[in-house]
C-alpha cells in the first residue's frame, strides 16, 4: 500500500508541483516580495500538475525509465485527466493575474514549447531537430515561474540580489538536467533529438556540469553577502553539494526513484530546510 501511494504521489506530478510551490515561497522569503501570493502558488500548483501530466500523456516508451513508463501506460487516463484538471485550475487563476497577463504568457508559451515535439503533427515535430538548447530551456523555464516571474509580479524588486537568485536557481535546476538528459542521450539520439548533451563529448558534457555548479556556487556566495548570514549560504548551497556528489552515480543509473524523487527534489531542499529558519 505504501509503495502504491508514493508510485501515486509520484508519478501524478502531485511531488514536482510541491516542489515548484516550495521554490516560490523560498523566492518570497528571500527577497520579502509582496503580492497575492496564495492565488500564485495555486496558479503554479495547476500549471505544473498540468504541464507534467501532459508531458507523460504523449511521452511513449523509453527503455530507461521502466518503472515510470509502465505505471504511465497503465494510467493514460489518469494523466489525461490530471491534465484537464491542472488546465482548468491554472487557466481560473491565471485571470486573477491579468495584468501580470505579458509576463504570465511567457511562461505559458515556455511551458508548452517544452513538450510540444512529442506531438505528432506539423509543426511540432520539426522541433525535435532545432530544440540544441532544451536543456537550458527546461532550466530557464523552471526558474522564470518560480523566480522571475513572483519579482516581476510584485515589481518592487528589480535590483541585484533579484538577478542572482534568479542566476543560483537557473545554474542549479541547469546541473540536475544535465544528468537527466545524459541518462537519455541515447533515446534522443534514435529519436532524432538534438541537444548539447547529444552533441558533446563525455568531457564536454563534465565540463558544463561544472562550470554549471561554479556559477550557481558564485552566484550563492554573492547573493548571500547581500543578504542573508552564513547559515543561509549553507543551506543554498547544499543541494549543489548533494548534485556534485550523486554525479558519477547518477550517470550509471537508471533508477526513477533517484531521478524523479531525490534529484527533482533537490530543486526544492533549501526552501525546504529554510521553512525552519526565522524570517529577517
């Protein structure tokens, strides 16, 4: 029973919309943002449950996700009707932030680029063949919904600690996709999906994951001197640790659990451990 209900929380993207709504809270905190908050994280709560649920809908079989994909195929329908319920949730609160409506858009677009060249008809499937960067993509998606776009919201925070969160949260999700894609390189290459881990050498592909966590490390270092103590630098910091060290196994696996509930979760730690610390 156990294992069904955590294969459910799972696999129904209900754990990676937590998630995206410990990142923005974190965001919040850090930077002291002002603006309707509750209605945002439901609107990032559907978006997420919305955009997984239809990016597992049209993904098909890949020999290395075994577990995943045989629990997808048994509950297409499920997906299916997660999707619909995360597109009618986020599309009540996206009008609560109308005026956002510019920046908002962005996101929508981003989000669906990402999962558009599963679709099977013109066209999308053109873009698995110009889609070199989706690793970035993904990354920069995933920070613009919980980073970028709470400042842009509240519009009262555009100076520099704002662009080096936003810099330490892109760096950091941009390392984790890398081991992900390095885990599928092979499927994308018979697919026909290009991207830089496809393209680049095992040392190519090393040399960005560093240069990654060196970036995301400086970024931290910098923002933490602006505006947060030493306890907080730790805690920021600590994901891109765990990252670093699950690396060399990570890139030999090829299990779900490590993937889709420890390295996705790593997105989310520090604003998990920092729920625990007092507000400044």
């Amino acid at each position: 029973m156990f294992r069904y209900i955590f294969q459910f929380f799972l696999f129904t993207s209900l754990f990676i919309s937590g998630c995206a709504l410990l990142m923005v809270n974190q965001t919040n905190q850090l930077l002291q943002l002002q603006y309707d908050i509750p209605d945002y994280l439901l609107f990032v709560f559907f978006a997420t449950l919305c955009s997984y649920n239809f990016h597992w809908y049209l993904t098909p079989g890949m020999p290395s996700e075994t577990l995943r994909i045989n629990w997808t195929r048994r509950n297409k329908q499920l997906h299916l009707a997660l999707f619909i319920v995360g597109l009618t949730g986020s599309a009540w609160y996206f009008f609560h932030f109308i005026q956002h409506w510019f920046w908002l858009m962005g996101s929508v677009v981003l989000t669906f680029l990402y999962s558009a060249p599963k679709l099977n008809f013109f066209p999308f499937p053109y873009l698995r063949k110009i889609a070199v960067g989706k690793t970035i993509f993904l990354a920069f998606v995933w920070m613009y919904v919980t980073t970028f776009l709470p400042i842009a919201i509240d519009n009262n925070h555009w100076e520099l600690p704002a662009t080096l969160l936003c810099i330490h949260r892109f760096f950091l999700i941009y390392a984790i996709c890398i081991i992900f894609d390095y885990r599928d390189r092979q499927w994308d290459r018979e697919q026909g999906i290009r991207s830089m881990i496809t393209r680049f050498s095992e040392k190519g592909v090393n040399a960005i994951f560093v240069v990654s966590l060196l970036l995301f490390a400086g970024s931290t270092a910098w923002f933490c001197s602006l505006e947060t103590g030493w306890l907080s630098f730790f805690i920021l910091l600590l994901p891109g640790i765990i990252t670093a060290l699950l690396y060399p196994y990570a890139r030999k696996s090829f299990s779900d659990y490590l993937f889709y509930f420890v390295l996705d979760g790593l997105m989310m730690l520090s604003a998990l451990l920092m729920l625990f610390l007092p507000s400044h």
